[in-house]
C-alpha cells in the first residue's frame, strides 16, 4: 500500500502513542533524556536508505532488555506501532514508522558482553555495527563472515533481523548461518530465548532461524550469540573481462569440478563497465562485456595456489585482461572497480531503484538479458553488478527523481524484473527483505497457503499487530 | 508423560483412525496396497532405535505430495493422530506413533528429482535414505555434508525433520545449514512451499528453518532442495591419546590460533577405551585417559599439511602415540577404534541409554568430570564419547534390561546429566531431539515464555492437534 507513494513522505501519523501520559510512562522506563519528541530531532528515525520520509512520534533508547520489554508491555497495552531501528541503512524501509508510533533505537545496547576464541562465538547487543564487532573478534584472530556492503554503518541487530547477505555467502553463508541464539522481547513484552551457545541444539522449535530475518514483525532482538571461525591468514582476488554475461557466468561452473569454492564471485555488466569507463577511466577493455572478480580465502600457500588455478580457469574459459593480486595492495585495487559502479551510476539519472533479485547463477545471463529488453521496452537505463556466485544480482534502474513518469516507467520495470526473478526459479529479494517497499510484491515469490502460514506466526508473536506495522504483509 | 514407561510397550491404541470408512477412504487415496492394518504388518512401523513398541492402527504410503495432502485432510477432518516415519532409526520416538493413529511411510517418495552441479543443489524426496542421497550426488563431484551415524538407514526427510547433526559439523554444521527450500504438508493438508533454490532468499518469514528440527509437528516434507558443495579431494585423519580428558579437550582451541578448522574433532574418555580394549585389544596406551580423532578435508596437498600440523599441535600439547593416516586405509584403520566403542560397551550392561548432550566445547571435561561422578552416586557404569569438536558427547549410562532398579538408577544419571549440561551452558540434546523420550525435561531448557511461543507455533500449523502428538510438549 506504500509502494505507489514511493519517493514521497507522509506527514508525522499521531497514534496512541503520542498521548503525553504515554510519553510520560516512556521517560519513566529509559530515562527523560533517552525520549525524542521534538520534531526535528525525531525526523532523522523517519527514514533510512529509502529516503521517504515517515517521522515517528517519539524515538526511545532503551538500555536494557527489561526497558525493552516495559516499553514493549505499554505499547501492547495502549496499543500504538513500535519500529525498531538499528543504523537505519536498509533499502526496503523495514527501520521506518510508515503508520507511526515510536521507533526504538538500539544505539544504548551496544555492548559486546563475551568473546570466546575456545568456544568460537561472540555474545553481544544489537546496537553495535557490524565492522566494530568485526573489529573486535578480529583482536581474537576470529572471524565473524556476514559482510554486507553497509557493514560500517549497519547494526548487528538489524543485520539479523534483516538476515543480511553480503560477498562473502558463496564459501561462508548469510547472516543466519552465523547466528546461534538470540534474546528476544515480543510484542507482549515477554523475553524469550531461543538457540543458545552451540552449533548443535535441536531442543524445541527452530526459533533462531524464524527470527532471522523476520524484519522486525516478531520481535526486538535484545542480544545475540553468533558463531564465529578461525580466521583465514590469507585471501587472493583474480579479476577477468569476458566478451558477454554468457561466457562470464559460464565459468562459475568450472569450479567446483576442481574442488574448488570462492568465497567470493561478483560481477559487472556492459552498462556498468561503460559508466566506470566513463567517469574513473580505469582502462577497462573496451570489448569487455562483463567483468567476474573471484576471491579466495584460506592459509597463504593454499590461497596462492587456488589463485593461480582461478587464473588458470578464467584464462582457458574465454576470460581476458586477467590480473591476480600478490599483495593487500594490488588487491584492494583489483576491488576499485567494483567500488566505483555506485557513484559512476549515478551520472545516469538523479534516482536509482537498486533491487537485489535472486536466481540460481546458471540463470544470471538469462536474467540480465531479459532485464536488459525491460529496460529498452520502458525507455529506462539499467545497469547490473553484484554476487554472481549466489545469483544475487543488483539491478539498477536509474530515473529522474523530478520525473514522476521516469518514475513510474522504472517501477515498471521493477515488478517485471520481479515476475522474472521468480520465472527463472529466484526470488524478489535476496538481501534487502521485503519491508514496506516489496510488501505489495510478496505474492508473487509467496503462495497464498504459505502466506497464511506466515501471518498466523506473527500472530502468536504480536497479538495486536503492533510490532513494524505496514511490512511485509499489505 | 510417557518417558515413566520407558521401555514397556503400549497395547495398539484405537481413535477414528480405526473406523472402516476412514480405512476405506485411505485405501481410495494410496491405493488399498498402500495401507496395512494387519497387526503383524503394522508391529514394525511402531518403534525406532529406542526399541519400545506403540503400534499404529494403520500405515499409509503415499507417492505424491497431492496423496499426502488428501490423508491429512482427512485425519484432520476425522481427528485421529498422524505420526511421519522415515526409516525409524531415531533415538528419541519421534517416528513412534505413542498415541496410535497412522503411520505415515515416505517409502514410496524416494526420488531424486534434480541434481544441479550448476547452480549446487539436489531436489530430492523425503524417503531415499542420506547415504543414497550422498552416492547419487558424489557421481556428480559433490558434497552433501550432513552425515548422522545412522546416515545408511535414516530417511533425509527424516533428518531433515529431527535437523540431524553428525562429525563434521565442526566446519560444515548441521543439517539445517544444508537445506534451502522445502515443500511441506500442514495438518491441515495445505501444501507450502518455503525458501527456493538459492541461499540468499529473504522473503517473508525463514519457514525452512522452522520446519529443520520440527519433528513432525508442524508438517510433513514432500520435498527438499538441499545445498551442495564441490566433493573435496582428499580426507586425513590424525589421532592421539592423552593422559587426561581435559588435556585432551585443550588442544580442541590450538588450532583456532593457526587459522585452523579441522572438520571433525572426536573424543573417547577413558571408560570407553578400556571398554575397547577388553573386546577388541587395539594396543591402545595403558595411560590413556582419553583418545582425540582430528580429521581434515580440502585439495590433497593442503590436507597433508594441515595433518601435519595438527600433529605437531597434538605433539607439543601432550597428545601421545601420534598416528597420522597417508593413505584411505591408514585412515579408515585410524577411526575403527571409534567404530568399536558401541559394542564394547554393550559387555557392560544389556541396555545402554545413550543420550546427546551439549555444551560449549571448553566445558566438555567439567561436563565428563561431573557425569564420572553422577555414575558413582547411582552406582551406574557409564562411558562417554563424541563429538568434541561441536561439543556434542555421547553419554551412556549402562543397565539391565531385566532389572528396573538398574533402569531407574540410570534415569535418574540421565535427568542429571540433562541438568548439568544446561548449567554448564548447553542443552539436553545436540542431534537426537526431543520426541517423547525427553519431553518431560524440555522445560529444563526451554522456558516458559519460550515454550508458550512455540506451542502458539504448532497451534498454526495444526490446529487440532493431530500431528505427532504426544511427542516435545507435555
């Protein structure tokens, strides 16, 4: 129901929760000064990646798991939408108040409580970001392998709740394979725990996996106990062209008849290379038709090898202009290319629709190409990059945000890109989740008995549907 | 309720499963040599591994989700218990029907409908066993990882519904980690449909997960797409006794340090060895206190090194009697010590209850230190080992079968072993779940604001109650 006012904002909503004796009780749990209400301070917790504007009518900082569940039993019991947010960078509004209410920033709760390098986990608060956890574990000689590309600002929290992705998912998975226990307060208040500190647990129900990923609908993530591995002493990067998107996603195949599993497989279309070309002049072959960039991770002498046998495969399946890196340096620089698309694309329209579809990676030309006569067919320029080797490709749509019909021809595109995701056996997001942006999409990648299924689940989390209202579900 | 009559047997129950027209209606469904109501031909479809015996009143063997569909609408209709069996080998009822009702054999399911070595995934049905699933997509150079003992006569429906685990989940986690889509049948006989065919998938809530682990409660599988990996080329095994179980547990964190995840880590404690020895008369050390199996797998060069190193590690750490496998046959001679302890310690006693505790792995010798002791105090001999690497132990404590105070002695071991494990950090099953045999201490894991969650959860997927009852919630 939101996703035809895209791009607009929507005058602050007033629900129960702006009742002042509402707002009083608010103060008395987290402390006065931890309750946002004047109206410009509350305005930056109305959007996030998105940039439509939903202000809230109060934001609340919690400290603790038992202010979260006082905040949560007042606004079940008065009935007004709570939202919670972490660093507010998702590109489908799930950290947005689209029906108002108050959001809860988790930016108080961002301890990390215990690292154990015997045990190979981390138990920490949602409000941290993820880099910073990183960073830490990282003190331990651990890793902790979700990476999404908002991981500097993105709060683990969110990243949970939002199962996130990332380049790393071909060798290391997404963020629910990284998660093993979770503390929850539901919308009732109530504390739940789910999982616990081991890889192995099949005591109950799954609630670990339902929580990941849920968008806030279920529950506010309180703390978080997440697995953690040795961390690798080594990673390589082989970067190639190839003439087509054919020929560059045929070698995706080659590697496992070797053994061998990247870690990471991203890759650049024709559109993208000519706006790198464009504005950074890198000196990109001009007959490239996509670029692939392959990583490896592991012990210095393994990764070395598996680089060169990479080299090896790129070289004898029609790959050209091949460079692999021998040191962080010349790595980082193989990567420049892939960090330049974003900003190069913008020369190509005041407002990019960015979608992260999913297909099975043998149907990633298919997808591109089809997009590519979508593209034509509404007189929108499109240009694909993103994670080959899991079929997650982000498809961009560049239109003029002062052009309401470019506007409308590029959403066009988006909902046939969506059917043709779901045609090709993917689905309609593999990163960016549904919030309210997708929610009116949901049918098409989800059958009417499932989804049934789904919102009788979210009933028995939040009775009175107070948890995100306005997602996922329209 | 039922873990009181632990090895008894129940007289065949009889609900409206029973009634003629609803034998007849079955008959219509699957074909009338498709069901079994004899009591002989039903006897075997009413116990697993635990050996206790609830036989239904008929079993059912349908061949197609549609057939599937039919039956559970029609048990939902009439309300008699439906219970999902796939080979039976579970070691905690979940296949018993204890309430009588049908059996459901996913037999007649056992096609392997796609191997992908493209895109890395099978679509398989629920009744072809793991072992079978494994050979079929290893002709393709792939891996499915999840390996239980049981792997050559479970049902992958089978693990999949109990989220079975196995020894190598120390690099490549349980079953649950394997799984990608699934298509299942509710009790109310709707068809669902959850994840797909890519590892990134967020759209709506992760059903899959939910469903991993669920033990027949929520719904049957009539399909899985499961993930794969490239097959690795080569496997080493090295192994080393130790003066003690907490030396040995301590080498498990030096190999974090050297960016090492070796892929299985099993122990064996001192009881078992012994036990070993009596029957078998390896030549293992006299002054063996506990024996550590480390295995490796990735391209052959890489593993030789990495068994080297773990030898110099279990060298330098107090390990001793060091073998390190060179060849398929070195290693297959390596493990037969950990192939030997079932039966030796079967001289023990005439009945073995063998449970699956977990703990974080750092408390593995606190765990085997306490539970020597709980032995002592009920004069009960046990033995333990497993899998360390996950924390997972196999713990047995040892009766007759014809003496009931010996069985009542090592239930009450098992009910403080579950206590202990949950103090130490863990949980009172790593792979065995729940079924009726520990229902009566979920709550010792599970609290109650928890457990209200999950029975909300089995409420929307059956609302009557029909599926698998009498089996996690008591």
């Amino acid at each position: 129901m939101y996703s035809s006012i895209h791009f607009q904002s929507k005058p602050r909503a007033t629900t129960n929760a702006s009742k002042p004796e509402v707002i009083e009780k608010l103060k008395e749990i987290v402390g006065a000064e931890n309750v946002l209400v004047e109206p410009e301070k509350v305005e930056p917790y109305g959007a996030d990646a998105v940039k439509e504007k939903f202000p809230p009518e109060a934001v609340v900082f919690p400290a603790t798991t038992k202010e979260m569940s006082e905040i949560l039993k007042l606004a079940n019991a008065e009935i007004f939408p709570v939202t919670a947010r972490g660093g507010g960078v998702g590109y489908t509004g799930g950290a947005v108040p689209v029906d108002g209410g108050i959001v809860i920033g988790t930016d108080r709760m961002n301890k990390i409580i215990e690292i154990s390098a015997d045990d190979l986990y981390v138990v920490c608060q949602p409000g941290l970001t993820t880099w910073d956890l990183q960073q830490a574990v990282e003190k331990h000689g651990l890793l902790f392998p979700p990476d999404p590309a908002s991981y500097k600002d993105s709060f683990i929290g969110g990243n949970i709740a939002e199962n996130a992705g990332g380049m790393r998912t071909p060798k290391y998975g997404v963020t629910k394979h990284s998660v093993l226990g979770l503390e929850v307060v539901t919308a009732t208040g109530e504390i739940i725990r789910t999982g616990g500190k081991t890889v192995k647990n099949v005591v109950g129900f799954d609630l670990t996996g339902l929580m990941c990923g849920s968008e806030g609908l279920l529950g506010i993530i309180t703390e978080a106990t997440l697995k953690l591995l040795p961390m690798p002493e080594a990673t390589a990067t082989v970067r190639a062209s190839f003439k087509s998107m054919e020929l560059a996603c045929k070698v995706l195949t080659k590697f496992t008849p070797e053994g061998l599993l990247p870690m990471a497989m991203e890759v650049i279309d024709q559109n993208c290379i000519g706006a790198i070309e464009q504005n950074f002049a890198f000196g990109l072959p001009k007959e490239a038709g996509a670029i692939l960039i392959v990583a490896v991770d592991g012990f210095k002498d393994e990764v070395e090898k598996n680089a060169e046998m990479i080299e090896r495969i790129l070289e004898a399946n029609d790959g050209f202009d091949i460079l692999r890196s021998r040191s962080k340096e010349e790595e980082d620089k193989l990567w420049d290319v892939r960090r330049a698309i974003s900003p190069s694309l913008m020369k190509y329209g005041t407002l990019k629709l960015n979608e992260d579809v999913v297909v099975p990676r043998s149907q990633v030309p298919e997808l591109i190409r089809k997009i590519e006569e979508i593209g034509r067919a509404h007189n929108t320029f499109v240009a694909n990059f993103g994670h080959a080797g899991d079929g997650n490709i982000h498809v961009n749509f560049m239109c003029d945000k002062d052009d309401s019909e470019s506007i409308r021809r590029a959403r066009e595109c988006v909902k046939e890109t969506f059917q043709l995701s779901v045609d090709l056996g993917g689905s309609i997001s593999g990163e960016h989740g549904i919030g309210y942006v997708k929610a009116q999409y949901l049918d098409m990648a989800i059958d009417l008995p499932t989804l049934e299924v789904m919102k009788g689940i979210k009933k028995v989390f939040d009775p009175n549907g107070i948890l995100n209202p306005g997602k996922m579900f329209v």
